[in-house]
DNA sequence: CTGTTAGCGCGTTCAG
DNA sequence: CTGAACGCGCTAACAG
C-alpha cells in the first residue's frame, strides 16, 4: 500500500501555521517560538515526516551529494580509495554518486557537460589515469569544486586541488632499507619513464644510493612498463647480462610478484640470493611465500582527505592546493629482515 | 563566469512557442511539427541547454538513479560487484548513488526510513552481509523495487528477489577434479557451519565424493571459520592428527592461502604431496607459487545481472525471483594439473 | 515571532 | 499540432 508523501503542508495544517513556519522550525532558523517549534518537531514525527531531498535541491541548488569519478576498469587500489572517500563522507552527510569513466574521453565529455550539469552535485572527486583530463578543467572554470586523487602524479599548481602521495620518498626508503640490510648492487625496474611517477620513484632509488655513497649503476637498472609480464622480462635480462646484484627494488608489486616467480623459475633464492621489494602494498604481497616487502600507498586516506577537501570547498571554506600523504615502508620476508642495524 | 542555466524557457522564447511544446519535441513525443522540433533541437543545442534532473524528478518522480548499499569494510570481492552493477548502469543510462553500511543497523535503518524516503532512487541494490536484513523489508512494501546479491545465500522465496551462485556445485567440481587427478585421500576446511554457504560448500564436496564412490570420512573434515588464520589452525591439526590426505579443498581462498603458506612451512609440497583447491578466486591466488587452483565466483556478472533486474523492475518489467550464475573452477598449478585425465 | 507571495525547472492536464 | 495554467515540495524575500 503507497500512501502519499508526508510533507511541511500536511504538518503545517495540523500544526495551524503555515508552511513557512514549518521549514523555519524544522531547519533550525531562529526566530521561532519554542513552544511552535515543539510542537511542530513532534507532529511532524507523528506523521512520519523526510524531507524531499529533491525539492529541497530545486529550491536551494545545494544536495549534499558528491560525484566520483573512477575508471571503473582498472586497478584494485581503487576500493582503499572508494572506502576512504566513502567512509568520511558518509560520517560528514553526504552522499555519493558513482561515475564510472570506463568509456574514456567520451565518458569524461559527458560527465563534464552532461551530468555534472544536469544532477545536482556540490563537487567532484576525480580518480583519473594520467592524461584523462581533457574537458574537466571546465568545471573548475563553472566553479564546481573538484579534487583530484592521484597517487601517480605529484602536481602542484594545475586547475584543481589534488591529493598525492611521497614517491620519492617512498622509493628512497625502500633502497635504503636494502642499504641497511648491507645490500650493496641493488637493481631496480622503473616503470615507464614518460610517467612522472616512474621518475620519480627512480629519483628516490638514486637518492638513496647517492646518500649511502653507493654508486649508482646503469646496467643495474632495467625498464619496465608497471605490467606483470614487464617484470619477469627484467628479470630474465637482468639475469642473461649477468650483471651480479643482490636486491631488487621493482617499481610497483604487479611486476615485483611477476620478478619474485622469475626470480623463484630461475632458482634463485629470495630472500637468500637476492633481497626483493616493491611498491603499492596490493593484496597479494602479503600472501607470496616469502611475502613481499613493500611501500604502501596511503590510498584510503588519500580518499578521505580528498573527500574532507572537496567538501570544505563546497561550504565555502579555504582548502589547500595540494596534500601529500606519505608512504609507508611495509617490511615482510622478502628482505630477509631480522638482521636490521637500527 | 556563471551563467544562468538554460531553461526549456529561454529556448521556447528563441523558438517562438510555449514551453509546453519544447517538452513535447525535446522528449520525443507525438504530436509535434517536425519542423518546429527540428528547430528547437537546433535551438537547445546551440544555447547547450541540459535538462535539470532535479527538476525532471520533482515532477515526474522518476529519476533515473539507483541505490547501491555496501557494507563498505569487508572483503575486495565486492569490487567486482560494484564494476558490474557500474558498468550495466551505465550503459543502461542510470546513475547509482553509494550508500556505506559500515555503521550497521543504524546504517541500514537510515537508509530505510531516511535515505530512500528523501533521495529520488527508482531501486536499490543490496550487498549485505547475512543477517543484516532488518529493515529493509519495508522497502518491499513500499514498493521499492529491491535485488539483494549475495554469493553466500542460494535462498529463493525471501521478500525481494536476489541473485546467487552455485556453491554446491562448485564445491563439487572442484573435489571432482582432485578425484580426477587420482587423489583419493580428500580433506576439507569448512567455513562456519551456521551459514549456508559453509554448508552448501561442504554438500558439495560429499556429492562430489558420493559419485565417485569415494567414503566421505570425517577425520579428514576440519572446520574453519572463513578467516585465514583457521586455514593455518586446520592444517595443523590435520598434520597433528597424524591422517594421510593427498588433497586439500578449502571453503574459501584466505583459508587457502593460509593452508598453502602452513604446508610449506611443515615441509610437505604442493600440488607433489598435497593438491591445493581454494574457493573465491581472489586476486592472490593467481600470484602464489605453486598459484592456487580455485573456484570462481562470478562476483562481476552477478552485479551485472542484479543492476539488469532491478532496472526492469523499476520500469515494470517483469523479473526473476532468483538469479544464480554458475561458478568456474580455475585451474591453475597448486593441483598439479598437467596429468588430467580427460 | 509568523504569514504572504513567489519561484526553482519541468511535465501534464485540458482547451483550443 | 499548440498554448494556458497548474503543481511537484520546498525555501526565501518581504511584510507585518
């Protein structure tokens, strides 16, 4: 059985006021008497009273809704993030709308001429694959606030706000783990190098080095392209060059797991022979046999702290331009620990 | 620079007619001129009128949107769910709106008596952990159109339909494939046995056996708790208990991966001593050494199917009470395979 | 402290 | 084929 939606008219006949007296006494505005307002808080209980979020957004512009925007294909990061933007706005009261940019640039049109002006959203969280940002600097321009979660770009001073992560510092922290570990020919696989996140997790490799007074070796490093079937690949060449080295820092974990098989097919022993590190910290790292050793991305708070951003703007509060979330050296058998100096 | 957003209005003055006509050949009604509707098409486009679904859903009630609720802590799995309930949405042209129940009870009474009553959704999509389904029965009532997805419940005949997967079938392959493979001495981790799925799973490996003419013998069924640490706890006490098995299925992949990493550290080797079959087909499976033989769950087209329903049900179609996809044993190298018979 | 009036943008009668 | 008038539910001037 459907019966008609409750609304402030109902409660307001009851109530013998008017409509007006209703909205000022159920959202809290001053200027009404106490005794009114109980009484119209209580029947409006009684009767069983929500308010239509619709007609609230029609009237004011403002739904309490946000947008995230997610290549719904890729990567299973991408739930520590979801779960970070979800769990802080769910608690701030705001809800959140899913939209998925599987389709690609046309995906991202849409999105920017087609929804975002149509639904009635106060902002929009960005989780976008380097080079994807064709058309949303346009919102920004409309005065949409966005922000934008990236964990592979390290950008300051674009069209939005952005969230990041310390991959610099991440990577030097991996090298200098195998450093202490008295690891001294430490080869690396970067990703691919027109990514900024390569670099800069080959910079923080070479930092490391440079700081312990290791030279740095180029036939140590190898390049990869972040794929699986890139990390066995540098395995093998590594191996064939017959260049010796005792640690392996592989870029991200996909081909670190895919160099550990290698690594494992071609009889070497990890972490015996060569001591071996990655860098995400996805699930399967903690399940190999040695289990990985590897950096952390801080994707869950990246996506509460993106969420806490986007929502300050929309209410009109100042945000900053960017914020860094560090990495975070997760140490397992891979490495051989135990024998740390420090 | 804001400008004010395109109304039906403007574009009904530019064209010389009444709004009323501009809804009719905007929404590709009859009775329009075809001359007049070409040219307010022309119209709209030019001035880059975008409807307001605000304001579509205030007069119409329909929205075009769904409801998704998660309980947003557990288990990647619902990854998959989400791409496929995502990726059909969108192709379908619906929105989905998030709703987090990690709060609990709470969180699903809001999103009963508060959320869905105030927020213009034509559906929800549940994604509950057993047991939790205190409320939202009155959805059903109300006439919500409600699909529940659940890979542990094969339960037909509840208040809403739902979609499911073939656990006892499942269970049954995989046991069948390690009698394939000539292993005789089958032993099994259960998950708790007040859930259905444990127990479904459990009936699946005794058929398996029963076809086979293999006794079902009890000291080779351990119980497990669906948690990792019970698949170590299991093969101990497997190991302890001092009985000969060749093979191992546990009920889900945690406790398979737990098993894996006790069976090397008691030095028996698999698939050579022990064949190993898991349930779930997580993403770790695929990047353990020896890999990990498991039973896919279709977590990606069960989302797909419950988006499909739950959309046909919002626009009055009619639907299946209860949809179940077929799981798929994956075989990779944890079982030895290589020597399958046929 | 409260009521009157107006309108957010749209679809839908009911007349022509 | 087209227009006039109305209302979805709510908030925001502006009066009193």
């Amino acid at each position: 059985m459907i019966r008609r939606r409750v609304t402030i008219d109902d409660i307001a006949r009851q109530a013998g006021v008017t409509k007006t007296t209703v909205s000022r006494a159920l959202n809290d505005r001053p200027d009404v008497n106490p005794e009114t307002r109980a009484r119209i808080a209580e029947i409006a209980n009684r009767l069983g009273y929500v308010p239509s979020a619709t007609a609230k957004v029609l009237r004011t512009g403002r739904s309490r809704s946000l947008g995230l925007a997610w290549p719904s294909f890729t990567w299973p990061g991408i739930l520590s993030i979801l779960r970070g933007v979800s769990d802080v706005l769910d608690e701030l009261g705001y809800q959140v709308m899913l939209f998925p940019l599987g389709r690609g640039e046309e995906a991202e049109r849409d999105l920017v001429f087609r929804v975002m002006p149509s639904l009635p959203m106060d902002g929009l969280i960005l989780i976008l694959p380097p080079g994807m940002l064709r058309y949303v600097g346009e919102l920004a321009n409309r005065g949409v606030p966005v922000v934008l979660i990236d964990d592979r770009i390290e950008h300051r001073d674009r069209d939005f706000p952005s969230v990041g992560t310390t991959n610099v510092m991440g990577a030097r922290e991996a090298t200098d783990h195998l450093l202490r570990l008295g690891r001294r020919r430490i080869a690396m696989i970067t990703g691919p190098m027109d990514q900024d996140v390569s670099r800069n997790r080959l910079c923080g490799y070479r930092q490391a080095l440079e700081e312990a007074g290791v030279p740095y070796c180029d036939e140590l490093v190898v390049h990869g392209n972040f794929e699986s079937h890139s990390g066995r690949a540098a395995v093998q060449s590594l191996l064939e060059s017959g260049v010796r080295f005792d640690a392996l820092f592989a870029s991200n974990d996909p081909m670190a797991l895919a160099a550990l098989r290698a690594l494992h097919a071609a009889g070497v022993r990890v972490p015996d022979h060569v001591a071996l590190v990655g860098f995400d910290d996805v699930e399967a790292t903690a399940f190999t046999i040695p289990a990985l050793t590897t950096v952390h991305q801080p994707l869950y708070e990246m996506g509460a702290a993106a969420a806490r951003t986007v929502v300050a703007a929309a209410e009109g509060r100042q945000i900053e331009r960017h914020i860094e979330i560090p990495t975070r050296l997760v140490v397992r058998e891979s490495c051989g620990a135990a024998t740390v100096p420090d």
